[in-house]
C-alpha cells in the first residue's frame, strides 16, 4: 500500500515524533508506515485520517495488482 503520509505531514511542518504522539504509537511506527514497510490497522488508518482531517482513501492508496 502507498500513502502520502510523508508529504501531508511535511506540509504541517510535523515531525515523525509529533505525528507518532498524537497517534499514541513509536516513531518507528510511523517510519515504517511512510515507508510502506508496514500496513497499519484499520483503527490506526482511521485515527490517521482524523488527525489529517482527510479520508483513508485520501491518504492510502492500494498498490497496482
């Protein structure tokens, strides 16, 4: 899965440590996610989006089959 994590956070000028706060999960959560390391929960995916103020399906997009 590819996301735009990286780029929406960089736009608000967060930092993967704030980002992981207000997540309530590492850093090296976050690392992983932007770098497509790992797929995160669907609750996880929703709290993500709420943060950004945007959809799942703004923020993740399946990789091409």
């Amino acid at each position: 899965m590819r996301n735009r994590l990286p780029e929406l956070r960089r736009e608000r000028r967060w930092s993967q440590e704030t980002l992981a706060s207000m997540l309530g999960v590492s850093r090296q959560t976050v690392i992983s996610i932007e770098k497509g390391r790992f797929d995160p929960s669907l609750p996880l995916a929703f709290q993500i989006a709420g943060v950004f103020d945007l959809t799942i399906e703004d923020i993740f997009t399946p990789d091409a089959a």
